[in-house]
C-alpha cells in the first residue's frame, strides 16, 4: 500500500507540468539583428519574465540568423527545439493562409485601428487559427507599415514599378501583389542587404526601421511612402511546448509578451519621424505622395485572387475588410 502510495506520488510529480517556481530556458528565435523591431519585442519580454520569476525563468535570445531564417525558426518552434519566436506574419503564410487576411493591401488606415482589429476578437481567429500547425499565437507587435525602395528610379504610381525586381518575403500574397502591381518579384528570406547592394534585385519593401538598421540608404536611392502593406509580427510559442506547462507561468508569459508588444509598437511609432528624416539626410530621394488610389485600384480584384479561395480564409476577409471599411 505504502510502496503504491509512494508510486502513485512520484507519477504525479514527474508528470506535474513545469511550474513558475521551476527553473526553465525559453529559447527565443528572431531572424534580425539587435535594435531591430522583433529585437525590441525579445529584450523587454526577457527583462520582465526573468525579473518576475525571481530569476526562475531565463529567456535566451537568438538573434541574427544564428538558428536559421524565419521559416527555419518556425519549423523549430513546430518540433519545440525552440519555444519561441519574434516573427514577422509574412513567412507565416505558408504554414497557415489565414495571415494573408491582415497581409491584406491597404486594410488597416492607421495604427489605432490595427491595434484594436488585432488586438480584438478577429486578431485572435488568426492566433488560434495557428494552432493546428503547431503554434501558440501569442499577441502581435509590430514591424510597421511597408514601404518601397528601388534602385532603378523614383516610383509615384504603378507604371513606375513596371518591370522593377522586388525582393518579396516567403509569401504567396505578397508575391502576388508586386505580380499584380507590374513587378518582377524574388521571395528571398532576410537579410538581403548583399543581394541589393550587387543589383540582384532592384528594390525591397519593408518599414522605415529596417531602412535606417540596415542601412539601405547607403544602396538603396529612391524610397516611397506605399504603406501598402501592415506589416505585424506574431509573438508565437511552440503549442507542443505551452500544453506542458502550467496556467500561472502561461499567465506571466502572456502577461509579459503583452506588455513587451506594447512597447514596442510605441516604441516604433515614436522613431519613425526621426528615421524618415535621416534617410533623406542621408540622400534617399523619397516619394512622399505617391498615387495610391492608382495602386488600390490595381489590387482591388486580389480579394477574388484564388490565393484567398479558402473558404475560412476569405470569410475572415470579407470581415476584416467591412471592418476595416
Ligand atoms: O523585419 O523579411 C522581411 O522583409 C522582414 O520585414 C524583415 O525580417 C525585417
């Protein structure tokens, strides 16, 4: 009886999921280097759950490419060789369609309103949605607004982009977009600083950090302000990982990734002024008005694009787009 007791304890001690008060090492994956938006998001996540665990938890970070492209973080995160990541929705696209909803061009107006559609009840479809690929949508921060840089020449409205070979993220939307827009895309996974600087693709897209980080300034001459793109990250655990361990640690980690996320969007939006002076400082010629009903106008039949021919995919979409009306 006592012998039985005895086991039936033990059973249950090692079978108790990893407990706040346990040690434990996250390890966290993001493809930039430091200073960078996903960056941000990683430190401030790790600064508050080491501080709050009493030291009991520590997040190590992994960071500029060390443990692989985005795409390759996500596939560790999937087998729970990595718990977490810092990535950017775009590669996400071919694990789950269902980010090309907020990959969408032009939906979001502003950032108020991706702050209140992602953090609200459409948001969370898409984290959930995750789940049956082996993710734990956590929250979205933010990469920003996207926006064109090329090498070839000043771009104001779609005919400019004619021809133009843009580096495209691991994504069939966007790749569709720059198809549709007249352009030449190349997926290609980050960072392609050296492919730019050797003219093997003439442009990029991305936020107005990743322009001064980077510095595309020194190889890229012409930006323009297209914004045609929200670009979130998705602050993703390993659902393999998040179903070991127990409600309180779930509850400070999403607690802190929330509040990390928070301060990074804020963080983001108040440099961007600053960055967009310096590049010009710097000698990019930027477009600050360019003809984007032109560019709106060219997309708008990508709603009917077979890319969105899930059936739950374009549901969402068709929500998100009278939301976002
Ligand atoms: O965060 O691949 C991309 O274009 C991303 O935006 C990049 O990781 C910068």
């Amino acid at each position: 009886m006592q012998k039985l007791l005895l086991a039936m304890l033990v059973g249950c001690f090692c079978l108790t999921p990893l407990s706040a008060f346990g040690a434990m090492t996250i390890k966290l994956g993001v493809v930039t280097k430091p200073g960078s938006a996903q960056n941000i998001v990683a430190e401030k996540f790790k600064a508050l759950m080491e501080a709050r665990s009493g030291g009991e938890v520590t997040v190590k970070i992994y960071h500029s490419k060390s443990i692989g492209n985005e795409t390759e973080i996500l596939q560790q995160i999937q087998m729970n060789t990595v718990q977490m990541g810092i990535i950017t929705v775009g590669p996400f696209d071919t694990f789950d369609p269902i980010v090309r909803v907020v990959n969408y061009p032009f939906l979001f107006k502003n950032n108020e309103q991706a702050d209140a559609i992602l953090d609200g009840p459409l948001g969370q479809e898409i984290l959930t949605s995750l789940e049956s690929s082996g993710f734990k949508g956590l929250c979205f921060s933010e990469n920003g607004f996207r926006n064109l840089t090329n090498n070839k020449r000043a771009v104001r409205a779609p005919e400019d982009v004619d021809g133009l070979k843009i580096r495209v993220m691991s994504s069939a939307l966007h790749k569709t977009i720059w198809q549709t827009l007249g352009a030449n895309p190349t997926p290609m996974p980050w960072p392609i600083y050296t492919e730019l600087e050797q003219g093997v693709i003439d442009g990029q897209e991305n936020p107005l950090w990743v322009m001064t980080e980077y510095k595309f300034y020194e190889i890229q001459k012409y930006m323009t302000l297209t914004r045609h793109v929200y670009s979130p990250h998705i602050d993703v655990a390993s659902l393999r990982w998040w179903n070991t361990i127990d409600a309180p640690t779930q509850a400070m980690i999403l607690k802190a990734i929330r509040e990390a996320a928070d301060y990074q969007r804020k963080d983001n939006r108040e440099k961007d002024a600053a960055r967009l002076a310096y590049l010009k400082e710097k000698g990019m010629e930027v477009e600050e008005s360019p003809d984007l009903a032109a560019f709106r106008t060219k997309l708008v039949s990508l709603q009917s694009n077979s890319i969105y021919s899930d059936p739950t995919v374009n549901d969402l979409l068709r929500r998100m787009l009278e939301a976002t009306r």
